[in-house]
C-alpha cells in the first residue's frame, strides 16, 4: 500500500499501519502516515481515504488477492521475501505484494475531489472496513 501511494506520486514518503482484532473479519483501523511529504494539494486524510478505496484488507481478501494458499512460498524462504521482481510460472503468482496499484490519476487532484469521490462509494468501502 505505501509502494503504490510512493510509486503513484501521491507522496515521497509513506508508511501504512493496520490493525486487527480477534474474531473481527475487518481491519479496525488505518493509519497512513507521509511525513509531511503529500504532493500538490493532497492531505494524508485523503491518502487514508483512498486506501481505503483500493485496497481490500480483509484477511481472507489478502488471502484470496496475494493467492495464500497456493504451495509456492519455498521460493520465498530463500533471499528475503521483500523486494523482490513479481513473476509468474504458470497458474502461480510469486511475490505479488510487491505490484503497486496505479493510483496516479490522483496525483493532481485536490482533496476535497477525493473527498466527493470517496463519499460516493461510501457502502463499497464500508464493506472492506469498520467505519
């Protein structure tokens, strides 16, 4: 998440913070911090809100999304499992955390647009997180 709002231009620097509860199939929050380095007229609130937009944090949703439960992680144990190039070999993904979402049709846009944008998906994030 913090590679796509880096990579996308939104800002220079970004760290993502989640938390989970037992028993609970949503994320309970969200903290997106930028240092302070959000570009044009962009807010680390509207950062938040467009994470939570696009990306899907349930953990049955990284489950399904990063394909968990395919046999294919002796390639990760080797070399760290972090930076490392994404490919595939065959049906099997490798390494798909490290592909960042585009999310640079944002970069130029104020935050109060992605405010309005946001407030209209309102029910779709709903369902990814607790409001």
């Amino acid at each position: 998440m913090a590679k796509s709002v880096v990579k996308s231009g939104l800002a220079k620097r970004a760290c993502v913070q989640l938390s989970y509860a037992i028993g609970v199939a949503k994320p309970l929050s969200l903290f997106v911090e930028t240092y302070g380095t959000e570009q044009g007229e962009l807010t680390a609130a509207a950062i938040t809100d467009l994470v939570k937009l696009y990306f899907d944090c349930r953990p049955g949703a990284l489950a399904r999304d990063l394909t968990l439960r395919q046999p294919k992680y002796n390639v990760t144990a080797a070399y760290c499992h972090f930076g490392r190039e994404p490919y595939a070999e065959g049906d099997l993904k490798f390494f798909s955390w490290e592909d960042a979402k585009d999310l640079s049709k944002y970069a130029g846009m104020k935050a109060a647009d992605i405010a309005t944008e946001v407030e209209g998906k309102k029910a779709e994030i709903l369902t990814k997180w607790v409001d």
